[in-house]
C-alpha cells in the first residue's frame, strides 16, 4: 500500500483530494463539458454591451433651421422602438447579425413611457420567456416628445453587441426606406435618419470567468480541508481520553446588572433605550459630527470610553472581558472585506462622487461593530435574560406608541424628541401619509415603516420563549399580554413584513421547542388575534390581503424585487468577488432594490456577501450551543436570540437592513448578548477555578491549551 | 479565544506579526499609488476633482434679451434636442477635438427627466451596463436644461477645475461646429440662423481632495484585520488539533504537579 502512496500521511492525501476535486468543481462552475465534439464551452457569465443613437430629423434639419417650430413628430422614435420589438424586425435583426431568432430578445423603451401599475394583472395565456433568458438582448429608448432613438445591446462578447445594435440600425433604416416607398410619402415630409457617430461597446465584465473559478476553487478547497480537518480530530478523540468536563454554570453574582452600580450595563441599557424609544437618526445635534454621525455617534463614544476606561483601570470582576468568538471573526472579515472592496474601486468611487458615501457606510458598520464588541465584553450571561425583559419592555412601549399613531395620527416618539431634545428632529415628510397602494406609514420610534416592523418583530421571539418557559402563571400572562402589544404595533405598520418577519423566528421555535409552541402558543394566538384586531383594526386584513396569493406576487414592490435580479447584473459581475463600494449603490441614484442580499452583493460582492452569510451563521450556530447546553435561563434566551436573528435574516430579504440603524443596532446587541453567553472566558470567570488539573504540561503546551469552542 | 490568549499567540508569533504587519502596509500603499516610471515615482490612484458649469443660450441674431419682438419658445423643443445629441459619440468626440483632451476618457450622460438624485428610471441591465463602463472615466459631462427655457447647462467633472472648465468650454465649441456644420451641408437659410450665444466663461472650483489617505488606512486596516485574524485561526485550529484531550495516551506528558 505504501507504494501507491508514497509514504505521504493520509491527511495530506486527502487535502490532495479535496483541492483535486475542488479544481474539477471550479472548472464545471464557468466551462460546460460537451461531448460532440468533446470539449469545454464557456458558460455565459461574460458580457458585452454596445450603443448606438439615431436622430429622427426632418428633411432640412431642425437643429439648424430656425423657420421650423418643431422637430417634426416627437412620437417617431417611440414609433420606431415599437417597431423594433417587434417578432418580425426581431427576426431581421437576428438575420442580419448572423444568430438564430429564439436567441434574440427586444424590448423597450423604459425612460417614461412605460405603464408602471402597483397592481399587475397576470395574462392567462402562457408568457413568452423571459428577456434574461436570451443570450442577444436588444432595448430601445425614446423619450416622449425627443427625437433620439438610443439602442442598447447586450451580447457574449462587446463585437456580437456591436453587431447588433448595427444590424438593428440597418433593419430600421430598411424598414423606414421601404415604407416611405410602398406609400410614396413626398420627399420633404419624409423624416430623416441621422447618424450620431459610431456605434460603441465594450466588455462589462472580462475575467469574471476566471474569478468565479478562483473563488469557487477556494470554497471547495476550504470545505475539504475541513472536512479532513474534523475528521483528524474525530479519529484522534477516538484514540483520545475524554475531554475535559466544561465549568459548572456561573454561580449568581452580587453585582449583576441591574443591582450593580458598574455603569457599563447601565450606560448599555440606555443605549437600547434609545435604540428602540428614539428616532436618534432624524435628530440632527446642535454640534458638527463628523461623517454624517447622528444622536448615536456621541452616545456610543461615550460609551466606547466608558469601556475602555473599565478596561484600564478596572481590575477584577467589573473589568470588561474581551473573548474573540466566531462571531467576532466573522464580524471583523465582513467589515475588513467591505473596506477592501471600498479600496480597490476606490478611483471609480471617488470619480463617482460616492467615496465619501461609501466612507460613512464604514463608520456606522464600525459603530454596529463596536456596540457588539462592547456587549460581548460587558454582559454577563446571568445579566442577559435580564437585558431580554428590558428589551421586551421597550419594544412594548414602542408598540404601544405605535397603535397610538396609527389610531390617532400622533407619533409621540418624534414629537416629544422635538420638545425635549436639543438639535432639530427631522420629522419625515411621508410620516402619516398614504403610499401607492394605500397604507398609512406609520413610522413610530424609527425610520421606516419597515424598519419599524422589523424592530419589534425582532423582539417577538423573546416574548414568546418568555411565554413558553415561564413557570409562573402572572408572568406568563405578562408575556402575553406582551406579545399582543408588540404584534398589535408590528401590524400598524401595514407592512408584509411584520407578518413574513417574526413567522421566520417562530419557525426557528417551532423546530427547538415543538410541542411547547403547540399546545400554549396556539390558544394564545388565537386569542390575542382577536385582542389585535381591536388595538389596530383593518390593520390585518390590509397585511393579509397583501399576502393572498392574487396579490402577492403582483404588487409593485414585490414584482420590484424581482425585476432587479436582471437589472443588477452589471454591476454584479463588473466586481463579482469584493463589490463595487460597501453601500455604494445609492438607492436614489442608481435603483431601489428592497433586498439587502441582493446590494450586499452589488457592495461587497460574492465573499463580502459570505461574511455577512457568516455573521448569521456564527450567531446562530453559537446560540444553538448555549441552546442544547440545558442552561435553564440561558437556553431559552439564546433560543430567543437565535429566532432574533432568523426575523433579521428574513428581513435582509426584505429591506436594506444594514442601512437602517435601528434593526441592525438591535441586531448588534442581540448577537453581542448570544457571545457574552457563549464567551467561555466570561463563563470561566464567574465559574470556581477547578480544583483538580487534568493533565500537566509543559509551558508551550499549556499555551496551546485552548478551550473547544473559543474560536 | 480571551484578550490575554490574543496577545499570547501574538508575541509568539512576532515574525509573522510582522510579517502581516509589513504586508498589510505595502498592500496599503499600493492600492492607494499606481508606481510609475523608472525609478519608480507613487502616483495616486484616485484623483482630486474639479467642476465647472457653464451656460448656452439658444437666442435668435439679435438677442432676445434686448428684443421685445424676439419669439425663443421654438427654441425650448430644439434645446431639449440638442440636449440628446450632445450626448452622442458624434459630439463626445468633437468635445475631445476642441479641449485637446482624448476621446476616450470623455464620457457624457442627461438629459435627465427629472433632477438627477432623484431615482425614477429603472434602467434595464443593458443601459445600466453601458454607463458601467464609464464607471473610472475622469472626464465626466453633464447636461440639463429647464422644461421651459432654451438654456443649455453643462456640468464638468476633471482631474483639476482648469481641465474642468476647458471642458465645459469646449462643448460650447464642439455644439457650435455641430450646428454650423449641419447648416453649411443642408443649405439652410443663412439670414436666419440658430444662435448658439456662450454666456460666458465656465466657472470652475475643486470638489474634494483625492481621497488618498482614506485608501491608505482603510486598506492597511482591512489587510491587518485579515492577516491578524489569519494568523490567530491557523494558530487555534493547531491548537485545537493537539488539544491534550484529543492526544493519544502516548503523546501525553508524564504526569506531574499541577502548575498554578
């Protein structure tokens, strides 16, 4: 046997194996294998894209000649763009460019002449496929009463683009020349087609083959490597002792918040307060911060001092304890990732005028960042369950607030910050106004309607694991009563997303605690159903008519959604592994895109997009551990947290979640909370020192002596 | 992994420490400069901006500001026109000819429906892909009009407000040989000309510094933060690894006192 092998350690021949097999994968990710002949074809991941105008014109130009008052008809370029689309001069086009028609899309124009209804009615008959399945797509544009006819088109290659757009020029002009034949239209009343220069094109994206390949192949090759890595530990604990028991749970501490008088916790429980009482994102201070800071900003350096301070001068138990946890590492690769994504498209960016955008997208993802690093470090595990009744208690007043406005019109959050606030308050202009399609915005405490619904939809599984695992009767009315308040506040909103939301965290309940959610949440929903029906009346049969299935898939802001897969693409694959600019893609100048995957994607590209993929994953995945740990008050804390962090992963569907201060700050926190309840040097400190070593070392292997799950 | 652990494994790493360290400030600085020539000189990579604005009036021969006879609104529907075709490689190029300034760094865009910054076009993948490519062109034209006047306004966007305005002002130039240029090849009338009247000298200024230091940081911080968290997961993966518990019985050390 060792012939074969050489003498080379299993493990490494497994490593070989994996990366082997990871190359082969990479390579059928971006080649498809043919077999007559035999060969690999590229798949269609490469672009290019060309552009041509035509000035519809009059005989005796109208730009030179001041005795005519118009331009001739406004509607001809509109008239020819609708010719073009046609299957007939899709046809042509495809002939004279040399491809087959199937594989030739057109459509337009899209500037503003376009019927844009919030509902759409679906045809009965079967649509024809889709536009992004064709390989040759071909838009024409013309702008109401203009005289430009500007054609695009999107090809394998920028010559085949080019191709098109002169193949689709040529098919107008025959077409135009034919027709004034046919109806003998006098010479001088012919309009006439002016060229606007040649025809240009480029590749949109050359080498995303090659960085998809690369990228893939460094997946695969991960994977593999740790697979082979888990099994060498599996099969050295086989061989092994077993480990180490894990220190008995932390006995109570005298000082745990909120019978402490370490200002830490305290000065972290008014920072939630904020969070979840306060629009601090509208109020503009009477002091200049720098990078567009907000109420938030000098609220979390004082806090970060604060920290720091306790972390230099305090010794003992009240010391903050910095414990780097998976999280933690994913946290800093996301946010290390956005900034090198900001760096290297640094000189488009500032030609753009987006740099300085992109620049404060950092700073408030660092402040994100910090506000966890601080909780990790400062909470104590048996002072979170008692930061989760804060947190309900708040969003509780939040909701209540909520149905307030939503019945009489009064937002109390923005209002009495006004009054008793220094700075201004911007109020926002669609506060209390009616949408497109008919719903109230209500905003609340937040930005957003949909900021709103997610916030305390965030809050919801706590309530709920709060219901489920209380053994006291008067608390669990509490809860109850609780979660009516905060769905009754949620469904104000009229958002899909208060339902769609907080469904993806019972779901995460559901599947931990089956029996328990079945036999006391369904009697309580049934009830508090009826309860929030009378706090926000009509509030749920506009959500639920929202979500029937002849409506869903046609509102606008749904069909949106979909409509930006395609519509992204370029700048996609223009930067597919680190993106063009974390938060770059400025929803009002580029499109609004109502799916933060999707501008993650555009902002931090494909491994950007996996960090953050990470975050949710270590947050979960560390949950999960405290979860199975059969800690009581820690287990159905970290039960909650985790279905917290299922409404927040939903809601990255939903909205730009990481642009809306209010859901990822509680996002922050909650995940802060999961790591100081995970964090093993915070359950060491707290926990007897063990009397009795297992093993001694010597000092270098000592150092080495890490414990499971630190990392 | 704790603060103490952290700092541990780092001391104990020290080359590779400085290693990263190293790496992470060459990576730094050179994403922020291109090297150029021989020796090698740093030269940023993004560039300081400078605008300018001008304004071209659509007017008959005699000036309809001094005229009460003068009748411009045909002029509104001809600038709207005009607004499109400056857009067009035909124009882009001749503004290249008269500001000296190569064709292909030029890129032009507008008119737009509405103010830009406000987002109401959704531009299909195939518009979207054209102005992706001009994306990193340095020269950048602007062009509006008001729905009611037949005023021409020309943004530029250069390297430095002096190019800027050059630029700004050749579009005027450019537009001028456009418009002479169609009217000499269709024989129009040349008692009544299109007056095309430069209102005057483009105005230019700088819009922000190049950003350069920015890029040095954030790149020296993104390459330390991945370097240092590297380094720490290799470290902790090898310790997990060889964690004593997973040992076999024969890797294990003799038994001895416990260390405090």
């Amino acid at each position: 046997m060792s012939r074969f092998t050489l003498g080379i350690p299993r493990r490494f021949r497994l490593v070989a194996i994996a990366m082997t097999i990871a190359a082969v994968l990479a390579l059928l990710l971006v080649y498809r294998p043919t077999l007559s002949p035999p060969g690999l074809q590229e798949r269609g991941f490469e672009f290019g894209v060309a552009k041509g105008q035509i000035l519809v014109d009059t005989p005796i130009s109208a730009l030179a000649d001041a005795d005519q008052d118009g331009l001739g008809p406004g509607y001809f370029p509109l008239t020819y763009a609708l010719y073009l689309r046609t299957d007939a001069a899709r046809a042509a086009i495809a002939r004279k460019a040399g491809i087959d028609a199937n594989a030739v899309a057109a459509s337009g124009p899209f500037t503003e002449l376009l019927f844009r209804p919030n509902i759409v009615i679906r045809a009965a008959v079967r649509p024809p496929p889709n536009l992004e399945d064709h390989d040759y797509r071909v838009v024409l544009d013309a702008t109401s009463g203009r005289p430009v006819l500007s054609i695009y088109a999107q090809a394998p290659t920028s010559e085949e683009a080019l191709t098109l757009v002169r193949s689709t020029m040529q098919v107008l002009r025959e077409h135009v020349r034919e027709e004034e034949e046919r109806s003998r239209v006098p010479a001088t009343e012919r309009p006439t087609l002016r060229s606007l220069g040649a025809t240009e094109g480029g590749q949109v994206n050359s080498g995303v083959n090659v960085e998809l390949a690369v990228l893939a192949f460094i997946l695969f090759s991960a994977a593999g490597i740790a697979f082979v890595y888990r099994r060498e530990r599996r099969l050295r604990r086989k061989a092994a002792e077993p480990p180490p028991p894990p220190p008995p749970p932390a006995p109570p501490a005298e000082d745990d918040w909120p019978r402490t008088t370490r200002l830490l916790p305290w000065s972290i429980a008014g920072f939630l307060a904020m969070v979840m009482l306060l629009p601090f994102d509208s109020i503009k201070l009477p002091i200049a911060i720098p990078m567009d800071g907000k109420l938030d900003r000098p609220v979390l350096v004082l806090l970060g001092t604060l920290w720091l301070g306790a972390l230099l001068a305090v010794k003992g138990r009240g010391r903050p304890r910095i414990a780097i946890t998976r999280i933690h590492v994913a946290a800093l690769m996301f946010f290390a990732l956005a900034c090198l994504g900001a760096v290297l498209n640094a000189p488009a960016l500032v030609n753009l005028d987006e740099f300085t955008l992109v620049l404060k997208k950092l700073v408030l993802l660092a402040s994100y960042i910090a506000l966890f690093a601080i909780v990790a470090s400062v909470v104590r595990p048996a002072e979170a369950p008692r930061f989760v009744a804060l947190m309900i208690g708040l969003a509780v007043v939040a909701a209540f607030g909520t149905v307030i406005e939503y019945r009489l019109g009064f937002n109390a959050f923005y209002q009495w910050s006004a009054a008793l606030l220094p700075g201004s308050v911007g109020v926002p202009e669609t506060l209390n106004t009616l949408d497109s399609i008919g719903r109230t915005s209500i905003y609340g405490p937040a930005g957003h309607p949909v900021e709103l619904a997610t916030m305390v939809g965030m809050v919801v599984p706590f309530a709920v694991v709060g219901l489920l695992e209380s053994p006291e009767r008067r608390k669990r009315i509490a809860y109850a009563i609780a979660i009516g308040v905060i769905f009754a506040g949620a469904l104000a909103t009229q958002r899909k997303t208060s339902v769609v939301a907080p469904a993806a965290g019972l779901l995460v309940l559901l599947a931990y605690r089956p029996r328990l959610v079945v036999r006391r949440l369904i009697p309580v929903g049934l009830v508090l159903g009826l309860l929030v029906g009378l706090a926000s009346p009509g509030a749920i049969q506009s959500i639920f008519g929202q979500l029937s299935p002849s409506k869903f898939g046609n509102v606008r802001s749904t069909q949106d959604r979909t409509a930006d897969y395609d519509g992204v693409a370029p700048d996609v694959t223009r930067h597919v592994l680190l993106g063009r600019g974390y938060e770059s893609y400025d929803h009002t100048k580029y499109r609004i895109l109502d799916n933060a995957y999707l501008g993650l994607l555009i902002g931090v590209g494909l491994v950007g997009l996996l960090a953050y993929l990470a975050i949710l994953a270590t947050t979960m995945s560390a949950a999960h551990r405290t979860i199975r740990s059969g800690d009581p008050p820690l287990s159905g804390t970290a039960l909650a947290a985790s279905a917290s962090v299922a409404v927040v992963a939903v809601a990255t569907l939903l909205f730009d979640v990481l642009s809306r201060p209010h859901v990822a700050y509680l996002f922050f926190f909650i995940a802060g909370l999961i790591a100081a309840m995970r964090a093993p040097g915070m359950r060491a400190a707290q926990a007897p020192r063990p009397e009795v070593m297992l093993r001694p070392a010597e000092p270098r292997e000592r150092e080495r002596m890490l414990p499971a799950g630190s990392l | 992994m704790e603060l103490s652990q952290i700092l541990r494994t780092l001391s104990k790493r020290r080359l590779g420490l400085a290693a990263v360290i190293a790496f992470s400030f060459a990576a730094a600085v050179l994403m922020a400069y291109r090297p150029v020539g021989m020796p090698p000189k740093l030269e940023p990579r993004t560039v300081a901006l400078g605008v300018a604005s001008k304004q071209i009036l659509l007017d008959l021969p005699r000036p309809a500001a001094v005229n009460l006879r003068a009748k411009i609104s045909s002029h509104v529907g001809r600038t709207g026109a005009l607004l499109q075709v400056l857009t067009s490689v035909r124009l882009e190029r001749a503004i290249a000819r008269a500001s000296g300034i190569p064709a292909r760094l030029i890129t032009t865009e507008g008119p737009h429906p509405v103010p830009p910054g406000v987002q109401n076009v959704v531009r299909p993948s195939e518009a979207r892909s054209a102005e992706v490519l001009d994306e990193t062109t340095t020269y950048r034209l602007r062009f509006k009009a008001p729905s009611t006047l037949p005023l021409v306004t020309v943004r530029a966007q250069a390297p430095t407000p002096a190019e800027a305005a050059r630029l700004a002002d050749a579009t005027y130039v450019a537009l001028r040989e456009y418009v002479a240029g169609l009217r000499a090849e269709l024989g129009t009338d040349p008692r009544r000309p299109i007056v095309l009247r430069d209102m005057g000298p483009a105005i230019a200024g700088p819009l922000q510094g190049g950003m350069t230091k920015a890029v040095l940081v954030l790149g020296f911080v993104a390459v330390l933060i991945l370097g240092v968290l590297a380094l720490l997961t290799i470290d902790v993966l090898r310790a997990r690894l060889n964690a004593p518990h997973l040992m076999r019985p024969e890797q294990l050390l003799p038994d001895g006192p416990p260390r405090s």
